[in-house]
C-alpha cells in the first residue's frame, strides 16, 4: 500500500511540475508578443526607412503629384465633418468602385462637389436600393487614400436617405 501511495504522490508531482512548467512558457511567449510602444525617434527613423524604399518613394511622388494633391484638398474639406461626426449630404455619382478595386461594397458619393469613394464594411440589402442621383446624409469617422486611387475613400459608419436609416455600422463584438 505504502508504495502506490508513494508512486501516486510522485505522479503527483512529475504532473503538477509539467502544468507549471508549461504555464511559464506560455507566459514568456505572452511577454515576447507584446510589442512595446515605439517612441517618437524610433517610429521616426521607421518612417525614414520605409520612405527609402520603392514603396516610399512611390508614395511620396503621388502625394506631390495633381493625383494627391487633389486627394488630399478633398479630404480636407470633409476633414471638421469627419472630426465631428456630423451629417454630410451626398449624391450617388456611381453604384460602382473603380476597375480594380478591392475596398468591398461601395459607391461613387459626391460631396461638397468632389468626388468620394463611399465604402462599407459590409453589405447591407437596404443599400442596394440605392439610385443614381440619390441623395443620402451619411457620417463617418474616417477618410483615408491610396496611390491606387484617383479619390478619398470615406469609410460610411451611417447612411440615411429620406429620413430612412439605410445603414449604421454595428458596434465591435468583444472588445474596444
């Protein structure tokens, strides 16, 4: 009786040792994971680096081109209606991207007389009763452009046409 009390106090411990072992590697690899913040220096020199190659120096030469320049005045005549959250009143120019796009479900918005790409998350059958023409109210908290793009790409968080919601985004599941 004596020694399979013993062998299982041993099995005991050989196993409990395993477990703790285990956990504290899966700890490191958490702390190895994390990435620290970069500071200003070192996202500064990143950049530095990034816009040295062919990528960069592509990028660089849109934003100094008509193309960007375009972009970006754009962007900035939305740029307090995007901060603020608040309604911007659209005309559908387009119910297609561009050829080649790949930013999902869209369309072709013309806001205080510039051109937008309007893009979604997802697909929502109400937008697909859209119409050339149609005018919408829509809010979003973010603008952003690509070289690959002739316009500002609006990511539409709320769309309403004739006082009918068509589309409001659905908030993150578990999490921020």
């Amino acid at each position: 009786m004596k020694k399979v009390t013993y062998a299982l106090i041993l099995l005991l411990v050989v196993v409990s040792g395993l477990v703790f072992a285990n956990r504290e590697i899966k700890n490191e690899d958490s702390k190895k994971l994390s990435p620290k913040a970069l500071t200003d220096a070192e996202r500064s020199a990143a950049r530095k680096q990034w816009e040295a190659t062919p990528a960069g120096i592509n990028f660089k030469k849109w934003e100094a081109s008509p193309k960007g320049k375009k972009v970006y005045a754009a962007e900035a005549k939305i740029r307090k209606h995007i901060k603020d959250y608040t309604n911007m009143e659209a005309v559908v120019t387009s119910l297609s991207l561009p050829p080649g796009s790949r930013l999902g479900f869209g369309v072709m918005a013309r806001i205080n007389g510039d051109d937008y790409i309007l893009r979604f998350d997802d697909e929502p059958q109400q937008l697909r009763s859209l119409k050339v023409n149609d005018k919408i109210i829509i809010r979003s908290h973010g603008v952003s452009h690509a070289p690959k793009y002739a316009y500002p790409i609006v990511s539409g968080e709320y769309a309403e046409r004739d006082s009918k919601v068509l589309y409001k985004h659905a908030p993150r599941k578990g999490g921020c």
